[in-house]
C-alpha cells in the first residue's frame, strides 16, 4: 500500500512540474517566470552567500532578540492549538485523494503517513522559500543549510503538534470527557501558563517603569528605541519561570539560531528528539478523521472555485445577506451610483460609509495617544495603501469581468459601466488614505521642533490640498489595473489568487510595475504644470495660497487625465470580447 | 421586432457567422439551432450588443444597434445560460440594483406580481448561494424582465433545469410572446422548438441553412415523404455533426 501511496505522490509532483513547464509555451507566464526569477535574483539571491554576520548596532544583538521574539510566538500559537482544538481533526485529503484512498484497503496509521509525506513535501518547499526570505542580507548569521533544516524542524513540529494537539482533545472527546470539564481543563492550563508569565515578568523584571522611561528618551541613530526594547525582552524572556516556559520553543528554534556547524550539531540532537516524540505523540493519539476530512476537503474544493471564479479570496465561509450601504432611489439617473452600491455591498461592513465616522473617531484617539515619534508609521500605512491598495481592493471590473455579458447587455456606454465599477475600491482607498491623513496631522501637530516655514496654516492648507488630492490619485491608480483586466483579461485572469507558482508570481509583478509607470507618467507632467502654478502664485501670495494654487492646478490636470482615461477604457470595454480571448 | 441584415463575426481568421440575416416580429419566437460552434451563442450575443459584430446591420424595435446602442439595449433582455447574478446582493437587492441602471422608478410594483409569477417573493432576503438552479434561472429572468423588454434573447434557457422548471420556462416565454414581445432562443433540444417556437433557423458554419416556420422548414427537408420528425430533419439539413 504504501508503495502505491509514494507512487502517487512521486507522479503527482513530477506531472505538476511538468504542467507548470509546458504552460511556459504561452508568452504570459514565460515573461512571468522571467520577472519572477529576476525578483528573487535581486531580493534574495544575491546576498545569499553573504558573510552571514549579524548586524549589531546599539548595543543590541538583533539575534538574541528575534530568538526570544519568535519563542514567545511559538508559545502564544500552541496555546491557541490547545485553547479552541477542532473538534473533529482533519487531515487534508484532497477529494479525489478522499475517493481513492478512503475506500482502498489501506490502514488508518498508513493514511496518516501518507498525509504526513505529503506535508513534508510543503514542508521542505516552505522552508527553502522561508531560508532565502530570513537569508534576505545575512542579518540572522549562520548559512543557508543551517537555516533550511532549522526552519524544517520548526514547521514540522509546529505541523506535528497541531495534529497531536486535535488528536487528543477528540480523544479524551471520544473517552466521555464532556465539553464543560474540556474547556475547564484547557482554561486551566492557559490560566496557569498566563499567570506564571505575569508571575514571570514581574519577578524578574520589576522595573518595567524604568524600562518605559529608558524608551521614551531620545535615541540618536535608533528612533524606535528598539534597542531598549529588544534589552527588555531579551531580560523578561531569558530568567525565571518564563525561561522554563519558553524552554521548548528554545530548543525547537536553536538549530535555526546557530551561529556555526559545532553550535548547530549540539542543538540538533534535542530538536530531533522533540521532533520524535511528537510523532510518536501523533500516531499513539490518531483518532477518525475521515469525516472531518471530508468535509473540509469540500470546502476546500468551493473556497478554489471560488477563486477560479474570481471572487472573493479572503472569505472562506458563505456570503450572508447584508443591509446595504446606503438607500438606493430606483430612478433618478447617475446607474454609475448603482455599481458603488452593489460593490459595496460586495465588501466587508466595515470598509462602507457607516465605519468611516467611528473609524476617524479611533484614528483621532490613536494619533493623540501614540507617541510623537512614531508620526511617521501613519506615512508608511499610506504608502503602503497607495503602492499595494489597488491590488487588494478589486471590487471592480476585475471581479465582474466574469459578468461581462452581463455587463454589456446593460443600456450604458462603456465610461459609465467604467466609472461606476471603479467608485467602490476609489471610495474605500481614499477613505483608508484620510484616515493616514489625519493621523499624520494629528501626531505630527504634537511633535516639537520643525521648520519655521511649517506653520498651522500651511499644515492645515496641505491637509485639505491632499486630501482632495486623494480620490483622484486612487482612480488614477485603479484605470491602470482595469485597463490590464480589460487589454490583457487572460493575464489578469491569470493574476487572480488560486493559481500558484513563481510565473503567476510575476505576472503580478509585472502589473505592479506597470501600475507604478503609468502613475508616474500620469502624475509628473500634471506636477510639473502644478508646480509652475505655485510657483508663480507665491511670487505674489503666501506660501499656503501657493500651495493651494498648486493643488487645484494639479486636480484639473488629473481630472483630465482620469476623464480620458475613463472615456478611452469604456469604448475598449464597448469592444470587449471575452469569448474572443484565451483564459487558458 | 428584430431586424437582421448581413451580419458577420469574426474571431481573427475565424468567421464564426457569415452575412446571416433574419427577422422576428412581435409575437413570434425563432429558434436558432445548428451544431455545436455553428454560431448560435455568437450570433445571440451580437444581436443583444455584447460583441460587436465586424459586419451587418441590427435593428432592435426600429433602433439601429450601432448607431444607438444604448436606446436599443434599454429595449431588449439577454439571459445568458447560465444565470449571471452577483453574490452578495440578496433577490431585491438585485432588483433594486436592475432598477436603477434602466431608470425603471416604480419597480416595487412591478417586481411584486414578477416575483410572485415566478415563485421568488419569499425568497427576496435570499443571496444566490441560497438558491438552487432553478430559483437563480428565475431570478435571471426577473430582472431580465423588470424593464418590459420589447425583445429577448434567450441563451440554451433550459440548461439545468428540473422538468417543472422546463414547463415553467416554456410557458414563461409563450406568455412574454403573446404579450407581444418578439424573442430569439437558441437550443439544443428540439422538442423545446417544436413546443415554444414559431419559426426556426439553421445555422452551420457561421451560415443560415433555413429559416421559416417549422412547417416551411420541415417541407424544405422532407423531400415530399410525410411524418418525418424534426430531429431527422436536423440531422439532414446539418450533415448531423459538429461543425
């Protein structure tokens, strides 16, 4: 039997590199590859045979910090598995594995084995991907070896000890153990664990209130004060009862933490020996588990029809009706209305116009809470917004383009089918960017010091320049992804989530990339005539006045250009052929 | 009335229909038959401006298609095969979501009696994953019908349905006929032609075989013997196999 099994797994993994290989015929996924080796290239393999040194700056080994960071991660993931176990575990068949294997004559501890060779073989993928991410500059020390085999041992025990964990609560489950004393049990050990941490930390380190202050200093060349910080952790984790505590997760991560082949070897012995008990722990404990199985293995099969489909990835339960976002008059012109309406409701609750108000309530609370040196963390949350924003937010032509017909039955010119569908993920991206707005210029207006030139006018006008600013630049930066959706369906078809691989990888690099240029090339002429307009305006006004010139020079040139872009998209959407285009 | 003159597609070197042209009055329901890749899907998505076709001229209830597009689509449904409805909008919502886009004001009063017809009213909090095939066929065709479309187009509408859903089907669109509404189906299934339609067209190859009434058809075929059936006849004037 298990030589059948292998057989399986062997042929399936040799015909999945050979579908992938063939597929490279077609010049979207050969020019995905291409991009997609050329990021590795630059981002990873390049420094992979670096020195391997750790970087050490004030004062602070960030080694010994991340060890400590990840142990207590570790510990916080385990309780958790202990915390809310599934009732019924499940391995994951696939449903064709389900229809084969579940009625072969094969023993349960033989379709526990073949399950487990199968997660190796994520495993080992996982952790060659995972080694050249943390290899990423050499900062973790060691060499590329060592960090594969750590992060193999870590995920394996972290995969074994989720299945042993489900395991044994459906075993004592099955033994008569009712619900109640469960949960009382679980409750317990958490409560313990929780209260020799709290025991732990104010054992060993009492001074907390020192620490904070020490923080809260200035630090020259470490803004953060992640020095102090990684100290403090560093302190808490390695004495008392937390040290015990966290001492398997040590021994778990210490291969990984090796700084040389000697340290690696001595630690390798009692991660192993960790790694046999739990599978002994797995395969004393493996309970029924076809059931479950099968049931999740049919989710599983609608969650990637679901993506094939290209509909929403991140909800893997089934839609629930909702209360819309806004009432929505039957008559009265502007349908575009109607496409906001409808993605809207498309999208979670808490990205519609009902949230923005509690949500501007809680961004206001935080940026007078957090300290003024972190005013730059809302800058980074906008940046990321605008650079990886309309990627995520696709509630528009990209995820209707499988209604096309539909679409286009409508009695709409193509702008307005445009227009409408881009109002929604325009909407939500310019309601994320105000709030960024406006935590910047609350925790900004705290921060001492700055130039003279930054008056309470001058901020205030730039609030408002920019903020208006704001929904144009986000449907600008939507024309692009939906004119690909619309040029090159088979390509963002392709790019959608569910279809995997280095290629499909590229491909949405590639449309990043794309993305960004037609940005620029839409942005910096209309800035350079905004800049002009300023500058002649505050030859004879203030600067505020000038700004506020700029701003409204700026909102002209990218109406015009958003106006075309729109105008030109909906008469190619007018011409749209899905049946004409390849979606292989 | 739908008025077709010398239309043609074409997909690259493809010529998926080829100078075919027909017309249905009010009343009147044509079925569009051939073989699979004859042309029927292409031929229906072009007549409803999904495509636009590289030739010919289409007029829908006296509105040229190209010159127009917008005024003759207010005037026609398409209901593609497989009912195409949007997930997270409940029974009313896609009403109320179809009511806008056509302008139609007072929707309520029409979608009440349209959803009773159809047996949707207690289903009108449900999304379409509530629903099963038949019931998201019948919200297709409620919306496709909100606006009182003069034409319809209707894509293999029998796909997937139980046998009460087939009589349903039919029975829907011999009422929208005598109501007066002109309406082009294609179908595979020639006992839904012999039922429902008025007339029917043989498409093979991009190319109109025969178009008549079924009687004018079948005499065109028979070559003068009596009784014989449609499906015979089909698999004369087609050659019988896949184009």
């Amino acid at each position: 039997m298990i030589r059948a099994l292998l057989y399986l797994r062997g042929y399936s993994l040799l015909n999945l590199l050979r579908t992938r290989a063939q597929r490279l015929r077609q010049p979207k996924y050969l020019f995905g590859l291409i991009a997609g080796i050329a990021y590795f290239w630059f981002f990873f393999f390049r420094n992979f045979a670096g020195s391997g040194l750790p970087g050490r700056g004030a004062g602070v080994d960030p080694v010994q910090f991340i060890f400590a960071a990840l142990a207590v991660l570790g510990l916080i993931r385990i309780a958790s598995a202990w915390l809310a176990p599934t009732p019924k575990p499940s391995l994951d068949f696939s449903e064709a594995e389900i229809a084969f294997l579940f009625p072969a004559p094969a023993t349960r501890r033989q379709l526990v084995h073949f399950k487990l060779l199968g997660t190796q073989i994520t495993i080992l993928l996982s952790s060659l991907l995972l080694t050249l991410l943390t290899r990423r500059g050499a900062m973790l020390g060691g060499n590329p070896v060592i960090h594969a085999v750590g992060w193999w041992l870590v995920l394996s025990l972290a995969h074994l000890h989720n299945l042993g964990a489900a395991f044994t609560v459906a075993r004592l489950v099955e033994g008569g153990m009712s619900r109640t004393r469960r949960q009382l049990l679980v409750g317990g050990v958490i409560t313990a664990l929780i209260a020799g941490i709290a025991w732990g930390v104010w054992t060993s380190a009492p001074d907390a209130s020192t620490w904070m202050a020490a923080w809260q200093e200035q630090h020259i060349g470490d803004p953060l004060g992640t020095a102090v910080l990684a100290a403090y952790i560093r302190e808490v984790s390695g004495t008392g009862i937390i040290a015990w505590l966290l001492l398997p997760f040590r021994i778990a991560l210490a291969p990984f933490f090796a700084p040389d082949t000697a340290t690696f070897l001595k630690a390798l012995g009692p991660a192993l020996l960790l790694l046999a008990a739990h599978y002994f722990w797995v395969m004393r404990n493996a309970v029924s588990f076809e059931e479950a199985s099968i049931a999740a293995a049919e989710k599983r099969a609608v969650l990637i029809a679901k993506l094939q489909a290209g509909q929403r990835p991140l909800s893997r339960g089934a839609p629930k009706a909702r209360k819309p976002p806004f009432p929505l008059r039957p008559g009265g012109g502007w349908p575009e209305v109607a496409f906001l309406w409808k993605n809207l409701l498309s999208t979670h609750p808490w990205l519609g116009p009902r949230a923005f108000v509690p949500a501007a309530l809680l961004a206001f609370m935080l940026a007078t809470a957090i300290p003024p040196k972190l005013w730059f963390v809302p800058i980074i949350a906008a940046v990321y917004f605008v650079l990886l924003g309309p990627q995520l937010a696709r509630q528009d032509l990209r995820s209707d383009l499988v209604n096309a017909d539909l679409l286009k039955s409508y009695p709409l010119p193509g702008w307005r089918i445009v227009l409408g569908q881009l109002l929604a993920p325009a909407a939500i991206l310019s309601g994320l960017l105000w709030l960024a707005l406006l935590t910047v210029f609350v925790t900004s207006g705290r921060a001492s010091g700055g130039p003279v030139w930054l008056t309470s006018p001058f901020r205030l006008s730039g609030l408002v320049c920019i903020a208006i600013l704001i929904p144009p630049v986000c449907l600008l930066q939507l024309l692009v992804p939906n004119a690909g959706a619309v040029i090159f369906p088979s390509w963002a078809q392709t790019a959608r989530p569910g279809r995997g691989g280095i290629e499909v990888m590229g491909q949405r690099l590639i449309f990043v990339a794309g993305q960004m240029m037609v940005l620029l090339a839409a942005v910096v002429p209309a800035g350079g005539f905004a800049v002009l307009a300023g500058f002649a305006a505050s030859l004879t006004a203030s600067p505020a006045s000038a700004f506020v010139t700029g701003a409204v020079t700026l909102l002209l040139a990218l109406g015009a250009e958003i106006s075309l872009g729109i105008f030109w998209l909906g008469r190619r959407f007018e011409r749209f052929d899905l049946s004409a285009e390849s979606l292989k | 009335m739908i008025e077709v003159e010398g239309l043609t597609k074409r997909y690259g070197d493809f010529t998926a229909v080829n100078q075919l042209s027909f017309t249905v009055r009010p009343g009147e329901v044509l079925g569009l038959v051939g073989p699979n890749g004859a042309g029927k899907t292409s031929t229906l998505r072009s007549v409803a401006g999904i495509i636009p076709p590289n030739g010919g001229t289409i007029r829908i209830a006296g509105i040229d298609l190209a010159a127009d597009p917008v005024g003759a689509k207010r005037r026609l449904a398409f209901f593609p095969d497989e009912p195409r409805l949007f997930d997270y909008l409940t029974v009313s919502q896609h009403l109320a979501f179809v009511a806008r886009i056509y302008g139609v004001v007072d929707h309520e009063e029409i979608a009440a009696p349209l959803l009773e017809e159809l047996e949707l009213a207690n289903k009108a909090d449900a999304l379409p994953g509530e629903l099963s095939r038949g019931m998201k066929q019948k919200l297709a065709i409620a919306c496709g019908l909100l606006h009182a479309p003069a034409v319809m187009f209707f894509d293999e509408p029998l796909t997937g349905l139980d046998p009460l859903g087939i009589r349903r089907m039919k029975d829907s669109i011999l009422r929208r006929a005598h109501e007066g509404a002109a309406i082009v189906l294609s179908s595979h299934l020639l006992h839904l032609l012999e039922e429902v339609c008025s007339h029917v067209l043989i498409l093979k190859q991009g190319t109109k075989i025969a178009d008549g009434t079924i009687a004018e058809v079948s005499a065109q075929f028979a070559h003068g013997e009596s009784g014989v059936s449609l499906e015979e006849i089909f698999m004369r004037a087609t050659g019988g196999s896949e184009t």
